[in-house]
C-alpha cells in the first residue's frame, strides 16, 4: 500500500511556492506602488515649481520645469494645460497650438484646453477659428465650477468681440447671458453698456435702470442710461440722466459731453413736441444757417452752379424778413432747403460725423 506522504509532501512543496510567489508579486506590488508614489510627488514638485516661475514672470524657466514634470508622469492634463498657458505667454504660440492639439486629441470637451487654445488663435489673428474654440470652451467639460467658468469663458468672447466692434456677434453672445443673475452693479452696468455698443440701447436701458434701482447714486449708469435714451432720441430724458450723473460725479466726461450734446440739440430740434410757430421759425431759420456754413467750407472758392444756387437761396432765407402770419409756411421752406444742403455736405470729404447735434437734427427732421 503507497505511503500517503509523498503526496502531503509535494502539497506543501507547492503551496510555499504559491506563496512565495504570492509574497513576491505582493511586494513588486508594493515597491511599484511606492514608485508611482515618489513620481507623483517629484511630479508635484517640480510643476510647483513651474507654477511658482510662472507667477514671477519667469515664463523660459517655468516651461522647463513642467515640461520636467510631464517627463515624471506623462499625460497630467493639469500640467499640459498649465504647460500650453506658459507656452502662449511666453509668445510661443505654435507649441502652446501643438501642445493643445494633444491635449484635445484624447477629449475634445476639455474647456480650459479649448479657452486656452482660443487665446492662443487670437495672438495668431486667426479670429473667426478662435471664435469656435470659445465657444467649445462655453459648452465644454470642465472640473470644477463648470457655470462659472462657461461664463467666464463667454465673457472673455464678448470682451473680444467688442474690441472688435463685431456687433452682431456681441448682440448673440449678450443675449444668451442678458438673464444671468448678477448682484454686481459693475457688471450690469458693463453689460449695459455693451449692449449700447451692440446697437440694442433698449435692452442696456432696462439694465441700466435696473442698476439705479438698487443704487440711485450711480454715476456710470446715470450716464449708460442717458446714452441709451439718447440713443432712441429720447433726448429730453437722456439729459436729465445726463444731469444726474454729473451731480454724483461732477467730472464724469462721458456725462459732461453727453448733456453738451443733448442740450445744443434740444435747441436745434424744430420737431419738438409744444413748440409754437415762431419758435419753429427760428430754428429752422438756425439749420439753414448751419447747414450753408458746413456746406460753404467744404465747396471751395468756386462751388457748382446747382449749389451755388442752393447756397444763394440760404443767404436769401437768411436775409428775408418774415411775419408772424406766415412763418409756419417759411418753416416748412427753410427746413426743405436745409435737407437739401445737408444732402451736399454729405458729399464732402471727410462726411460729417453723424453724432454732432447737426447731424442728428437732420436726422430727425427727415424721419
């Protein structure tokens, strides 16, 4: 009968193998572990490093260091991200592109690689990709604080588009954040006054209005409201605002020039509502005035025979005595011949700027 030994034997010959091998593995596990560890802290370090370069303007030297760092644990996104900001400040745009290229390669969502990557465009001057790249950036995939940074990220857009003076486009982006809560005067008042820019001076108006509100005191919005309604040729009241925020504020230029403006064309206007005849009558006789005056400057010492003729009938206008039975019949004469000598001097180079009171006077006499 065979000896059960040998086999009890061989059992536990093979179940120490097992757990040697079992402790050995444990242990590659471990030192392995504690290899990874060591890198991530080398890793850290030498990105806290860069990072440190950075905030000291020290871009060469903190490119470097993270660029070590990503040697020590490749594929950080932080440390790629933060690697492609060091890139474009530094004015190395082409690797900061590269950079995000391959960042966006394994997520396309990244907005921070996407904000990053719209910044870099713009210091190409490749505009309108940049514009798609902020937008990826708004809608994209972030850490943390995922609404604050899409607005963020919008707003640096809107930033651009208005340096730009891209009005079309700074409408849309308004637009899409005109009802975003905001307990900040300084920012709503900013909005207004982008709006105003983007040729909408309703919406920045209810903005405005919306400041003064919470803080009547308010200056700049005082004066974005006066630039919204006069704007809309509510010219009355945007001098009021005008006058309002000159109280708060008496060296408030945008305000001062603003009320100028308003109350010369306040003057000008014969289409005022509650002006009698004479009045009428006088103003128009001041546009023609006006009119032959900006006219005669640009005609030169030998005008054509048609706007000498025009010209000719200005100083006959000016010089004709007038009574009171018919000066609503002369208003309506003068004004035609003042339309008639704007229309020329609109010819003349350079044209007249379309924000003078003149200007606007003629503008609201041809509604």
């Amino acid at each position: 009968m065979p000896s059960p030994f040998p086999a009890r034997s061989f059992l536990g010959t093979m179940s120490l193998v097992f757990f040697a091998i079992a402790a050995i593995f444990a242990a590659d596990m471990f030192l392995a572990g504690m290899e990874r560890k060591e890198s991530r802290i080398e890793a850290a370090r030498l990105f806290k490093q860069g990072r440190t370069a950075i905030a000291r303007g020290q871009n060469a030297e903190a490119i470097e260091r993270i660029k070590d760092a990503i040697s020590v644990e490749r594929g950080n996104r932080d440390y790629l991200r933060t690697l492609a900001q060091a890139e474009l400040t530094a004015g190395k745009t082409d690797d900061a592109e590269s950079t995000l290229t391959d960042l966006m390669q394994t997520d396309p969502t990244d907005g921070l690689a996407c904000l990053i990557m719209g910044r870099v465009l713009v210091k190409e001057g490749r505009f309108p990709e940049a514009v798609s790249y902020y937008h990826r950036a708004v809608y994209g995939q972030w850490n943390q604080d995922a609404a604050a940074n899409r607005l963020r990220a919008r707003l640096e857009l809107i930033d651009l588009l208005a340096q730009r003076n891209s009005k079309e486009e700074l409408l849309a982006e308004l637009l899409a954040i005109q009802d975003h809560p905001s307990s900040d005067p300084a920012m709503r008042t900013r909005l207004g006054q982008l709006f105003l820019q983007a040729g909408s001076p309703s919406r920045a108006a209810v903005l405005f209005r919306g400041v003064l509100r919470d803080a009547p005191a308010n200056a700049d919005a005082d004066a974005g409201l006066g630039q919204a309604e006069f704007a809309q040729g509510q010219y009355r009241a945007a001098q009021r605002d005008f006058q309002a925020a000159l109280r708060v504020t008496p060296d408030n230029q945008a305000a001062r020039r603003g009320l100028d403006v308003s109350d010369e064309l306040l003057t000008l206007d014969p289409t005022l509502r509650g002006l009698g005849q004479a009045e009428r009558f006088r103003r128009s006789l001041k546009l023609v005035e006006l009119a032959q005056g900006e006219v005669s400057q640009c005609a030169g010492a030998h005008p054509a025979p048609e706007l000498q003729e025009l010209l000719d009938l200005a100083a006959k206008a000016l010089k004709t005595r007038v009574i009171a039975a018919r000066q609503g019949d002369a208003a309506e004469s003068n004004l035609d011949l003042a339309e008639r000598l704007w229309a020329r001097r609109k010819e003349c180079q350079p044209p007249p700027a379309a924000d003078s009171p003149l200007a606007l006077a003629m503008a609201r006499i041809a509604q």
